[in-house]
C-alpha cells in the first residue's frame, strides 16, 4: 500500500488501475518461491505503479478477491498486504502505458477499491472518524493534525496558561519525530544527496529539543495538568529518544561514510517508518482517552508487535554480517561498524515501544 503524509499530515493512498478491467486496486502480483514477501511487494509497487520508499516488513493485514485467470477459471487469492511510505515517482515505469495511476484521501481510496476486506485495511490505516476528529485549528506551525478536544479536557485546558497547551507539543514533537523517519529512509535508500538527508534528521532532532524544551518549562509552570506530571514528562523523553536515535544513525552513517546498506538495516528503518506513523496516529487521540481508548489499545499493539519483529530482524542481520566478514581481512572493524549501526536502529524501534508502554499507561490511568 503505497502512501505518503504531506505537510499539513494528511495521508493519501496511491492506487493503480488493474491491466484487464482497469478498476482501482494496490500494486500487487505474485511471488516466487525465493522471494521474501515484502521485498516482493516492493518490486511490484515499482513496475505497477512507479513508486520507491521504505517498506515496513509487517503486513498491515490481509485481504481476499477473486481473480479470473486465462484458463477462464476464476480463483481466490489471499493478498498481504505491506505499507511502503514513498520516497520517489518514476516518471516512467514499467508498465506505465498499461495503468493509471492515483493518488486518493484515505475516504476515497476506501470507496474507489472493490474489496470490503481491503477497503476496511485502507480505512484502519488511520480511521476516518479519527481524522475527522483531530481537525482544528494549530498554534504551532509544525503541527499538521489536530485533535478535537473532549468535554473533560476542555474544562482543563481553560485553566491552563496560553502556552500550556500539552497537546499541541505533543503533536508538535511526534511532527518531528515521523519527518526524521521519512529523512531516514530516504538516507537508506537513496544513494546520493546523502548530506542533505543527514542534514534534514539534524534539523528535525533540533526542532524536537526546542518542543520538548518548551515542555519541560510548561510542566513547572502549570499548575494543573492534563496527566500526571511524571507521565508528561515521561512520555515526551520517550518520543525525543526515538529521533536522538535517528540522528546518531544518520551521524554514523556520515561518520563512517557508509553507502552499501544491508536488507536487514532496510528492513528495521522501514519498521521504523510505519512506527513513527502509528505514534503519529495515536498521540492526538489522547485529548480525549475516554472515547479512544480502544483505537489506542490496537495502536500500542502494533508498536509492541513491530518492536518483536525488529528483534529478530536485529539479530539475523548481526549474524549475518558476522558470517560475511569475520574471515575477510579487516573484517573485524567492517562488522564492528555495522554493529553500531545495527545498535542504533535497534534504538530507534525500542523507543517506539516505550512510546506505546507510555500510552497505554495513560489510558490505564483515564480511560
């Protein structure tokens, strides 16, 4: 599922026609036996669509449709569906001259698919009656989606001062935090203008000390908070974790002057991207726990699972670097280097989990 946040965090789906009946569908196909399923569905949204990015190795879900095949038999598939946060579109692609391709607001996408299944995958991915309720007007310009603030938090809110707004930093910060991860993957991906990705994940880390700076004054200044103070406090450091980790990424990746990534590295960023997309989700959800607190009960889930998943994505790409270069000569500082890189990765997605550990205490606490 091809996707992208624009600036003002509005997500949009990309959509292709099918070859034969030219209905709106996801880039998909079939894979061979040696093929890992993701790494697969990358190769398709690039010949079917002409999209390049970061692909998370966790399918979001899956669904079923029916196709008819040459032989006139119509079978079932079952189709995984991955997230591929898209970095680049080829002007011209492999079969350009055989689809349309589109890109659609997560309402219209869900309308224009055929598939019940998928269409639900397609709203899930971040609910409309969500989105439609974190719209408001922002006070911090790096904010793109805001949240509506319920009858309980309301009442709070009138008795903080003008800049204790605890909501606006938050979404402010987790802005920066999903921004730095698209950088990242970019730095991963791409092999030039690696000077200008590092440079963008600095200058997101700063505007993240700024926010959580400018959170750490409010919460001595206020007297009455939304939450705990601990948990404010906790919850803020949680999310500046994962973009310090981000920078000391990419300042390895420029201190080493590294250019050949290992799938693996691939695969734990794109873990780190979809994460980031979930915390982007789940933090203006918190201005009213009470109504929320299952959609961030399944939010928290999917952190913890995708946290699960980069472990062993960890350690299979440490030994398989281990295996690669432990007999060539001056193997023992190629590994050592791609440790560090593998550690900080690592990280990245550890610190997404501790953002999800963070939530769900809140909606312990008030939901």
């Amino acid at each position: 599922m091809p996707y992208r946040t624009t600036g003002n965090g509005v997500v949009s789906i990309l959509l292709v026609t099918s070859r034969e009946s030219k209905r709106w569908v996801v880039p998909k196909g079939n894979r061979g036996s040696s093929e890992v399923p993701h790494i697969a569905a990358a190769l398709e949204a690039e010949e079917e669509a002409g999209v390049r990015g970061a692909m998370c190795p966790i399918p979001l879900g899956q669904y079923r449709y029916r196709k008819r095949r040459k032989t006139g038999a119509s079978l079932m598939f079952d189709v995984d569906v991955y997230p591929l946060a898209v970095s680049e579109e080829m002007p011209d692609w492999k079969e350009a001259g055989e689809r349309t391709r589109r890109w659609f607001n997560l309402s219209e996408a869900a309308d224009m698919v055929e598939e019940p299944d998928l269409a639900n995958l397609i709203r899930s991915f971040n609910a409309a009656e969500f989105s439609k309720a974190t719209k408001r007007k922002t006070i911090i310009s790096v904010v793109a989606q805001k949240s509506r603030v319920g009858p309980m938090f309301a009442w709070f809110q009138r008795l903080l001062p003008t800049t204790g707004d605890f909501f606006e930093l938050f979404e402010s910060h987790s802005r920066s935090v999903v921004a730095g991860a698209d950088a990242l993957g970019r730095l991963f991906r791409e092999g030039g203008a690696r000077e200008e990705h590092i440079r963008e994940i600095n200058e997101r880390e700063h505007d993240a000390d700024n926010i959580i700076r400018e959170t750490l004054q409010t919460v001595r200044r206020t007297f009455l908070t939304p939450f705990d103070r601990g948990a404010i406090t906790s919850l803020i450091n949680a999310m500046d974790d994962a973009i310090d980790e981000m920078q000391s990424a990419a300042n390895a990746v420029d201190l080493y002057d590294i250019t050949d990534f290992e799938p693996e590295m691939a695969d734990m960023v794109g873990i780190a991207i979809d994460s980031a997309r979930v915390m982007a989700e789940a933090i203006p959800l918190l201005r009213d726990i009470s109504n929320n607190g299952g959609r961030l009960h399944e939010l928290t889930e999917r952190l913890v699972r995708m946290e699960s998943h980069a472990d062993e994505v960890h350690r299979a790409g440490l030994k398989s670097a281990y295996r690669r270069h432990s007999a060539e000569p001056g193997g023992a500082m190629a590994f050592t280097v791609k440790r560090e890189i593998y550690k900080h990765l690592e990280r990245i997605v550890d610190s997404f989990e501790d953002i999800a550990n963070e939530i769900d205490g809140l909606v312990i606490d008030h939901a």
